[in-house]
C-alpha cells in the first residue's frame, strides 16, 4: 500500500478504496483480519484515527466486520463482496464513458476501443 495520498478526495475514503480494490482482487480474501488500526497507520503513515474512520465506515458498508478483542475481519458475506465488485466496476465504467464522451467519442466507437483494446492485449500486445 506504498502509494501517496492525493488531496482531492478525504484521505479515509482513498483508505477505504484501497482496501475494496484488494478485496475485489481477491489479496485480501473473505475472512482474513485487516492489520491493527496501529499496524495500518504506520504502513500507510496516516493517523490512527483516519484508520478507525475508514475501518467503521467499511463497517457500516458491511465490508469487514469488527470482533471484539479480535480485530477486523474481511466479511464472508458472498452477497456483499459480490455488490462490492459490481460497485466498482460500474463506477469504474462510468468514469471512463464519461471521460469519453466528453471527448466527442461515441459509444460505437468506444465499444471499438475497448475491443480492439483487449485483442491487442489478449494477444500480448500485437498490432
């Protein structure tokens, strides 16, 4: 997590971010426990209490789940981590569109982007 914070968005919410994106790319698996509040502030180098409110607010997503005297824990609710990944990749999808169209591109010729996109990448990187 040896990235640097920007100013634009809440540092909590970058956090939290950061954290979806391991546990949609399955780094961090239904179950595993999240570093102590302690242990996360020093490997991010934020303040302990912008972990705890990014800790509570994934609680209140029902994301991970708070154990007393355990620590926090990835939920194994297959329902939620299911919502989660479709969250994001439709906000992920409609940022790009968005981004697009602003550019005057229309949606025939992102689909042939992105097609064209995934071919050359599919067929390592030829054309």
């Amino acid at each position: 997590m040896g990235e640097a914070f920007h100013n634009l968005t809440p540092i909590y919410i970058q956090l939290a971010e950061r954290i979806n994106r391991q546990i949609v790319r399955q780094d961090l698996k239904p179950g595993d426990k999240l570093p102590s509040v302690r242990e996360m502030a020093i490997q991010v180098g934020i303040n302990p209490n912008t972990v705890q409110r990014t800790y509570r607010e994934l609680e209140l997503m029902g994301i991970v789940e708070t154990r007393r005297g355990q620590g926090t824990f990835v939920t194994e609710n297959k329902q939620v981590l299911e919502k989660l990944r479709e969250m994001m990749k439709e906000s992920r999808i409609e940022s790009f569109v968005r981004e697009m169209s602003e550019m005057g591109y229309s949606a025939e010729e992102m689909m042939e982007g992105l097609n064209r996109y995934l071919r050359r990448k599919k067929g390592g990187d030829k054309e």
